[in-house]
C-alpha cells in the first residue's frame, strides 16, 4: 500500500499554516507558528520557536522540536487520554498519536485525562469534567469548563493548597490552579490547606469529613468553592474562621486557627488544634488530643480521650487572658504552667483560667514549679469552687465535684 502525502513548508519567520484533507508532511521551520493538520494522518515537524498546533482529525504523529510547544486538541468533542511523559494520546472515539517534545496540553470538549511531565507544563482541561494529574514542574493548571479535578495522589508526597490556588509541591515544584472544583492528594502524606493570604478580608470554612473548602470574601469573586480529599493539616487565616476536622473523619488533624476569632473542631482521630491569636472556640471531639488556645480569651472543650488542654501558650502565658477549660471523659490535664513559668500572673485576679467538669482521680492540673506551700502557691475554696493562686496571684478557678477536697499533696497536680 502507497500513502500519498502533501509537503508544506513555512519560513523563518512565524508563519501560519493550514493543511490539506488529505495525508500531509508539514515542516514549520523556524520561528513561533501556528499549525493546522487538517484532515488526514498528517506528520508535523514544528520546528524551533513556541508553536501552537491544532492536530485536527485524523491520526498524526507531531514532532514540537525546541521552545514552549502547544498542541491543542479543542477541535475534538470526544474525550481522549494524554500522558506528556510517555507522549502518547488515546482518544475515547478510537485510535491514538504519538507526539515528541511537547509541553503544553489544551484538551478536547469531552472528559479528558491529561497527565503532565518533568517539565513546566501549562495543561488546560477545555470543556467537560476533566481529570489532570499533577507532576514535577512549575506548572500552570486550568480546568475551564466543567467539574475539573487535579490529582496529586501519584506524586508520592504531601503537596500545600494556598491561597487564590498555588499548590506548594516541595521539591517538585509548585503549580497555579484556575477553575478547578476539586483537588486531591496523597494518601497518608502531609497535605495542607493555608489560608494565609495578602487579603485582609478572605476566610475560610472547611469541612474535611465532608470533603469541602469555601473560601470566602476573596477580592472581586466572593465565594470559591472546592472539593479536597486526603488533606489532615488546615492553616487558617487572620480572619474569622471556621475549621473542621470532620466528626467522621477518622485521619488526625493539625489544625492552626492563626488569627481570628476562629471555631476549631477536631476529628475523630488524636488530633493537635492550635487557636492563635484571637478569641477561639475549640471543641476536640473523639480521640486523644492536644488543644492550645494561644492568645485571647479561648474557650476549649475536650469531649472524649485523654486531652490536654492549655488555654495559652508559652508566649502568651495567658497575660490578660480569661479562658475556659472544658473537661470530659477519660484522663485530662489542664496546663496552667510550664518548667519555665506559671500562666497567668500579669493581671492580678484578672487573668486566669477557668476549669469545668474536673474529675478527681481521673483529671490533673499541671503547675510550674514545686508543692511550696505557703511560699509559691495557695488554695481557696467557696462551695464546689476551688481557686488556685500563684505568690498571691489567682491563676485559675476549678469546677467539678468535691474539688474543695483537694490539696496541694493531692495527686490531682503535677508539678514541672
């Protein structure tokens, strides 16, 4: 059998060329060109320079050569298959290409899969619901039309969702996302949502057992929406945030409010909740977890495991603060001091903490220093009401039955 083919030659210069319907050899040459194959099974030399070419139908076998090569198979309304590393596209109607040092994709008007490569890869879905995968590179990632999704599960290592859609890869590189409703990452890898932003307006209200990111008040759009899979760490904004591990999420997760009068809500996993500055409202849910209130006057309840809490931090040390300890079940302990300082003591009776459901036997208060009776700390006590100071500085007031039992020999404290 004899194939026929048509040869059409460009110039130095950035030219634009059309093929023919039948089988065409085009050679671009030189320069930045825009190419289109036409009908026919066409072989297409782009030549050096950023070309731009549009297959058309048939099956063709496209050669980019050197700069930034395009192919765009937006002709197309049947989905198709590319993969830049191994070169080869598959179209769901039948049949496929082979193509040779290509970086840049625009898939067709069906749902794709495009996978990317080492290089920086500018990959655009088109229209339908398309599917891409993430890979090393600097890469520009737009879904346009359609349900998109961007796939970072075979990356093998955890990637950082930041804000107005950067995806921080680590030594892979970091990607710009645009119209894209659903990211995914990793299994069992560190994947992070940063809602950190040079806005001073944007927040955030996550979700992570039911898979949903909305950012909101984002200059000149409002309210962004997105589906995340396999994300365990949230970073929140200086904003009002909303920040939920998921009640049937059994991941544990890293939650830092930042600022903000934030609500933190853990997972049913052992989870780490950081507030941050601001007046915080943190409930730990199931698991075994560790809560941090940070600045501001927090209000920080364990519900079940074996929690600690502490209403502040070593920075803050709960100068000027007012902050509310909620026991529940299994062993807590309440922090009112570390091996460096007690909490508390800027403001006389007017900063302490304040803990409820305490549990004789079960719960401890943690205290700085030593059992100093009548040097460093003394307790006081009205009804079911047992108040802790330190040098005549009141550091917290405890709740729970038969606390106006205890003293200071009592195994209910630890000293550190």
């Amino acid at each position: 059998m004899t194939f026929r083919y048509n040869v059409i030659c460009g110039t130095h210069g950035n030219d634009t060329i059309h093929g023919t319907h039948g089988n065409d050899v085009i050679y671009a040459g030189s320069g930045n060109d825009i190419i289109y194959g036409g009908n026919g099974n066409d072989i297409i030399y782009a030549g050096d320079g950023d070309d731009f070419i549009i297959g058309g139908f048939g099956l063709d076998t496209i050669y980019g050569g050197r700069g930034n090569d395009t192919i765009s198979w937006d002709n197309l309304g049947s989905g198709l298959s590319v993969d830049l590393a191994s070169q080869r596209v598959h179209f769901n109607a039948g049949g496929g290409e082979r193509f040779f040092s290509i970086e840049n994709v625009i898939g067709s008007r069906g749902n794709d899969v495009i996978r990317g490569n080492w290089k920086n890869n500018v990959l655009s879905g088109n229209a339908g619901n398309d599917r891409i995968i993430g890979s090393w590179g600097n890469d520009v990632i737009a879904g346009d039309e359609g349900f998109d999704t961007v796939d970072y599960s075979h990356l093998g290592r955890g990637i950082t969702l930041k804000a107005y859609g950067t995806v921080d890869k680590g030594w892979a590189g970091r990607d710009t996302l645009a119209s894209v409703e659903e990211i995914i990452g990793a299994v069992g890898k560190h994947n992070t949502i940063d809602g950190r932003s040079n806005s001073d307006k944007a927040y955030l209200e996550v979700d992570l057992g039911a898979e949903s990111l909305v950012v909101k008040n984002v200059p000149g759009i409002g309210a962004q929406s997105f589906t995340v899979r396999n994300f365990t760490t949230l970073k929140g904004s200086e904003q009002n945030d909303i920040l939920n591990g998921g009640d049937e999420n059994h991941a544990s997760v890293t939650i830092f409010g930042n600022g903000g009068n934030d609500s933190i809500r853990g997972s049913a996993g052992n989870d780490r909740l950081f507030g941050g500055a601001g007046d915080d409202t943190i409930v730990g849910g199931v698991g075994s977890d560790y809560i941090e209130g940070g600045g501001g006057n927090d209000t920080i309840a364990a519900l079940q495991g074996d929690d600690i809490l502490n209403g502040t931090d070593a920075a803050h040390a709960g100068a000027n603060e007012f902050d509310l300890l909620i026991g529940g079940d299994g062993k807590d302990r309440f922090i009112l001091g570390d091996s460096h300082r007690a909490y508390y003591t800027a403001n006389g009776f007017y900063d302490f903490a304040g803990i409820t459901d305490f549990k004789i036997g079960q719960d401890k208060i943690v205290l700085h220093g030593s059992r100093n009776i009548g040097k460093d700390y003394s307790l006081t006590t009205d009804g079911d009401t047992l108040a802790i100071s330190f040098r005549g500085d009141r550091i917290g007031i405890i709740q729970g039955e038969n606390v106006a039992s205890l003293t200071l020999h009592s195994r209910s404290f630890e000293f550190v």
